[in-house]
C-alpha cells in the first residue's frame, strides 16, 4: 500500500482515485478524517462473535455500498458520527477492550482501512492480544484480502447479490456478484471457515469466515441464488448468517421498492432451500414483527435499543 492511500483513493473497487486528504469525496462520501458513529459492546450479532459478554463494535460512517435500503443508513449515506483523531481512536479501543469484549468488530471498515491499519498495528506493538472481525458489505476489493487478513483473524461478510441487475438497482454496480465471490473465496483461503463453531456462544469464534445474508421482500429468487453460489463454490460447510430482519428504510420509499418486511412464506423458501442443499452451520432468524433490532444511531450511546446482554446488562 503506498504511504498515503487517501491521496488518490482506490481503496474499493469503486476507484474514485479523489484525493480525501484535500477533502474531495468519493462514493463513500467520508474525507481522510476518521469518523466513527458508535464504539462499544454489542449484543445483537450471531451468538458466534457475541458470546456471553458482548462483541466489541466499532461502527465507521460512510460506505462504499450505498445500497438505498440499508438498515444502517444513517450512518452509511447519512454520515452520522464524529471526527476521531487516531490518538482518541486507539484510547476508545482500549477502553472497549477492557470491558471483556471477545473481539473487536470492524463494521464497515474498508474506506477506513489504513486508519485501520495503524490502529491494529498499534495494538500489536502493545501487545494487546484479542481476536477482531472484518464485518463487511462483500463488497472488497479481492487484492486488498490479503493485506486485511494480515491483521485481521475473521471475516464477515455479506454476500447481498447473485443476481447483477438487482446489484445495479440497489447499489449501480452490477459486477457485485462477482466481486463478492472473489473476495470471499481469497477471505476462505486464507482464514478458513469459522473456528470455533458454536451457535450456543459459550465459545466465541477466534478465526475463520461466516457469511451474511439478508432477505430481501420480494426477491427471494436472489436469495436462493446466492445460496446456490456459495454452495457450489464452498460446499455444505461455509458457515452462514441468512437474515429476515429487514425493515424498509426511507430510501425504499424514495426508489418505490422494497417498501415492506419481509412475508414469512418468503423467509420459509429461503430457509427451506437451505436445508435442502444440506448446509450444517446456519443461523437463522426468527421473523418479528419488532423493529427495534432497527438501530437508532441517533442515540450513539445505545444504538440498540433491541439487543441487550442476557442477564439484562
Ligand atoms: S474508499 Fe471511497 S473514495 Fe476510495 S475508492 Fe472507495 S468509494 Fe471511492
């Protein structure tokens, strides 16, 4: 990576090549300042990284994505969230650290990577050992997984689209799927699939890949797509996320689309396909009507009104 990859930003495969240092912004719409929307421990991920005493998130506005319908939109397209210097970046991190987290989680980190970079490197010359998460759209840059798995022990990440024309509807970038499978295929090689595998979260996973899914209403020909991708490409083994949380966002209502939750009957056929291609590391969802597992990041203190620690912590 050169010194300064903020000066001609090619750091997704957008490749705007602006310079965030003199403030020209590209897709992701974030400058070279770093700026995070919450920090803190996280209840509401797969038992996996959640264990008993919380994943440690750290949730980066901005994102190369922009998909209209993300749950996360007001930090995503809305850029909600302060300007960190790397000093305060790294004494925020240490004190989520010392709250027990079993990992660190980089949730929609790859526009930030070489803040990044140097905070993870810190950490290292410290010393301060404790697994941390790649939790991304899926939307990476292949050649740049090696770099992240150089200091990073999980990947997370989504695999939204099979179908290329919903990718362009949803984000204008139909070559999503390909760029997805690529990436996640160099994620596998390198880290494996998650280790340990234990849905109870008695043992929080330390090393390996899971891959997120979210249903989308309307499109479960999509979703039974990309099952079949990733079972083609991984076998039954590929640990998997398949979401029915998805609630309508206000650029649903801009695009005239997606502008419900999703039908149980949907969810069913995508979890019935599951079972039928014999996939044996799955978490599923219940479907719900709440829609507090919604964030609010305009609370950043608790985001997450809908996800507390067990013992009502
Ligand atoms: S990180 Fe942002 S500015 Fe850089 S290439 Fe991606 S979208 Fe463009």
């Amino acid at each position: 990576m050169s010194p300064d990859p903020y000066q001609n930003c090619r750091l997704c495969p957008r490749d705007c090549g602006v310079n965030r240092c003199e403030g020209e912004l590209g897709v992701c719409g974030e400058s070279s300042e770093i700026r995070i929307s919450h920090i803190g421990p996280h209840f509401g991920e797969e038992p996996s990284f959640t264990g008993t005493s919380g994943s440690g998130t750290i949730f980066f506005s901005g994102c190369s994505s922009r998909c209209f319908f993300c749950q996360n939109h007001q930090i995503s397209t809305g850029h909600q969230g302060k300007v960190y210097t790397p000093e305060l970046f790294m004494t925020e991190v240490k004190e989520l650290i010392e709250r027990k987290v079993h990992n660190l989680n980089f949730v929609t980190p790859d526009h930030f990577w070489p803040h990044l970079r140097e905070l993870c490197l810190g950490l290292r010359e410290q010393e301060i050992l404790i697994p941390s998460v790649f939790n991304c759209s899926g939307y990476q840059k292949p050649g740049m997984v090696l770099e992240y798995s150089e200091f990073v022990d999980m990947f997370m990440p989504d695999m939204k689209f099979a179908d290329g024309k919903l990718a362009g509807f949803c984000m204008n970038d139909r070559d999503y799927p390909e760029i997805a499978m690529e990436a996640i295929r160099r994620m596998v090689k390198t880290k494996g699939f998650l280790d340990p595998w234990d849905p109870t979260g008695r043992h929080a996973a330390k090393r390996g890949v899971l891959v997120r899914h979210l249903v989308l209403p309307g499109y479960v020909e999509n979703s039974l797509k990309v099952l079949d991708l990733l079972y083609h490409e991984f076998g039954p083994g590929i640990p998997l996320s398949v979401m029915s949380q998805f609630r309508p966002v206000r650029g649903c209502s801009e695009k005239h689309a997606m502008t419900r939750s999703l039908f149980p009957e949907e969810y069913d056929r995508v979890i019935e396909h599951v079972e039928r291609l014999g996939f044996e590391k799955v978490y599923t969802q219940v479907l719900s009507e709440r829609t507090d597992y919604l964030p609010d990041f305009n609370d950043p203190e608790d985001p997450f009104p809908g996800h507390k620690k067990k013992d009502g912590g």
